[in-house]
C-alpha cells in the first residue's frame, strides 16, 4: 500500500487549499480514508475520516464548517478542501487507511498558514 499526499503550501489566513492522496495497492473503494494532522510539538491526530461510497464523512470539531473531505473512486484518490483556514491549521497532514489490520500513513505535506 502507497499514500502520497500533495497540495500542501503555504496560505494566509483566510484562504484555501486543496490536498490530495492518491493510494495504490489497496482495493481504493472498499476502504474508509482518512486525515490526520500533527502540527509542532503536538501528537498526531484525526481531521476527517470518509466512508468507502462517500455518503459518511466526520470532522474533528475544529474544522466542522471549514474543511471538506471527499474521494474519487475512480481516481483512488481522497481530497480535503480546507477553506478559511486559520495559523492553527498549520501542520504536516497525512493520509491514512487501515487496510487488513494494518494502518497505512503517507509522506505527509506540510500547511503552514500565517496570520
């Protein structure tokens, strides 16, 4: 299994970006996906999870409202939109996906947003 996350950059308060992580080795639309984030001196934790369909996502509260994950099937690819993003966004994000038993993380990118 391969996660190889992208999109990451910088942004000023206020903007948006767009990530993406194209998976391979793994049946893509018969797996949950989801993001997780760990931004300076902190432990990792989850941002959103996205069923195998789609139709069931969950957000962290933080990021209710400003943050939107989805997948394309078809692509083997899951996105998270980040719009009005805050400096306590910054942090490197990570793609995971638990695939028989097994957690899988990408590389990760890096979102550093300033005020």
């Amino acid at each position: 299994v391969q996660l190889v996350e992208s999109g990451g950059g910088l942004a000023q308060a206020g903007d948006s970006l767009k990530l993406s992580c194209a998976a391979s080795g793994l049946t893509f639309s018969g797996v949950a996906m989801g993001w997780f984030r760990q931004g300076p001196g902190k432990q990792r934790d989850f941002v959103a999870t996205i069923s195998k369909t789609g139709r069931y996502t969950k957000y962290v509260d933080s990021v209710k409202g400003r943050f939107t994950i989805s997948r394309d099937n078809a692509l083997n690819t899951v996105y998270l939109q980040m719009n009005s993003l805050k400096p306590e966004d910054t942090a490197v994000y990570y793609c995971n996906v638990q695939y028989w038993n097994r957690h899988y993380w990408g590389q990760g990118t890096q979102v550093t947003v300033s005020s």
